[in-house]
C-alpha cells in the first residue's frame, strides 16, 4: 500500500478540486443540483480513485483506479465544456 499524499498526480487533483469548487460557486443556483453537483463529484472523483487506489495491495488494482479516475478526468473536461458554452464558466477560466 501507498500513501496517496506522497504522489504529485494526487496533490494536483486535490487542487484542481478546490479550484473547482470556488469557480462553480457563481454557477446559477437552478444548476446546483444538475451542472455544478456533477462537475464537483466528478473532480473530486480523481482523487479519490487515485486515493483508494493506493489502497488495494496489487498494482493490477491501483491501474484499475487510475483508469477510472481518467474516464473522471475526461467527464470533467466535457463538463467545463459544456459549463463554457453555456456562459457559466469565463473563457479565461476555462
């Protein structure tokens, strides 16, 4: 087992997740539960695979993780995507 806080692709997850949590707070409050709801537990999804990963006792297991924790990653790009076009998300911070 791994101590998840000792690998940098952990510690960048977390703060992307902190990041996103401050940028969604000015989402219109009707996507509370619908756009913003979903870009938070799909980031914070990345570190938590990752996390659990270095958990399991194989690496068969821990690359299992990390392949889920990349479908999230790419979830998350598609959300702030769709958060962008749809003027939610400034450009710059996109």
């Amino acid at each position: 087992m791994k101590d998840f806080r000792d690998l940098m692709v952990w510690e960048k997850s977390h703060c992307l997740t902190l990041d996103i949590y401050g940028r969604t707070a000015s989402f219109p409050k009707h996507e509370l539960y619908g756009l913003t709801s979903q870009i938070r537990r799909c980031s914070a999804s990345l570190g938590a695979n990752i996390a659990e990963g270095c958990g399991k006792r194989g690496s068969n297991e821990f690359q299992r993780y990390l392949q889920i924790a990349s479908g999230s990653a790419s979830e998350l790009d598609y959300h702030l995507l769709l958060s962008r076009d749809l003027g939610f998300l400034p450009e710059a911070d996109y």
